[in-house]
C-alpha cells in the first residue's frame, strides 16, 4: 500500500514523464523537489520582516510539535511490527532535533517580547 506522499510522486513522474516523453529518473526528481525547496525556503525566510518574526516562531513551534509527534512514532514503530533499528535511530534524531527547535523558539520569542516590555 502508497502513502500519498509515494502516490504524489509517482503521478508527478508519469505527467513529468508524458511531458518530456522520456523516463525520469525518480532520485533525479525527488532531488530536483528538495534543492527547490531549499531555495524557496531560504527566500521566504529572509524575505520576513523583524515584526513578524514572533509569531511565525510561534508557528514554526506547532510545527515542530507534529515532528514530534511523528517521531515518536517512528521510536515506537518496533514495538508493533518488526521494524529495522534505522528507524529507531532516525525516529530519536529527529525527536532531539525538533525539541531543540520547540525549546529554542521559545527562548527567543520570550527574549522578543521582553524586548517590547517597558523598563523601570
């Protein structure tokens, strides 16, 4: 059974395909996918004004709490099918990483709004 993230793929492929009336290879366009990520991310990133920079942390936060949530997911996966340790590894990467980012914008957005309360 596809997830719809392989389903999406797979139909961008066949269109991708049927366009340019060749095979594409699937490492090649999923690449492709993640290096114009990487440049959109980066513009849209830096493209934010200082004013904004509060709340979209908060929601960078909420992001990071359903990363959380999946990977735990990926932690537990071997206690209900016999799942490899690599996904046990990647699952508690990626729970370490997306604390640091939930705990971290919270310091900052606690140092922003210190920044607009009054002194005295």
């Amino acid at each position: 059974m596809e997830t719809t993230a392989e389903q999406t793929a797979d139909l961008a492929t066949a269109v991708a395909h049927g366009a340019l009336g060749g095979a594409i290879d699937p490492f090649t366009f999923r690449l492709a996918i993640f290096v114009l990520a990487i440049f959109v991310g980066y513009f849209v990133v830096w493209s934010v004004t200082p004013a904004l920079h509060t709340p979209l942390m908060s929601v960078t936060n909420a992001i990071s709490s359903v990363i959380v949530v999946g990977a735990l997911l990926a932690v537990g996966v071997h206690l209900t099918t016999d799942a490899s340790w690599l996904s046990k590894v990647f699952g508690f990467i990626a729970l370490v990483f997306a604390s640091v980012n939930i705990f971290g914008g919270f310091l900052v957005t606690q140092r922003m709004l210190a920044m607009y309360k009054k002194k005295g």
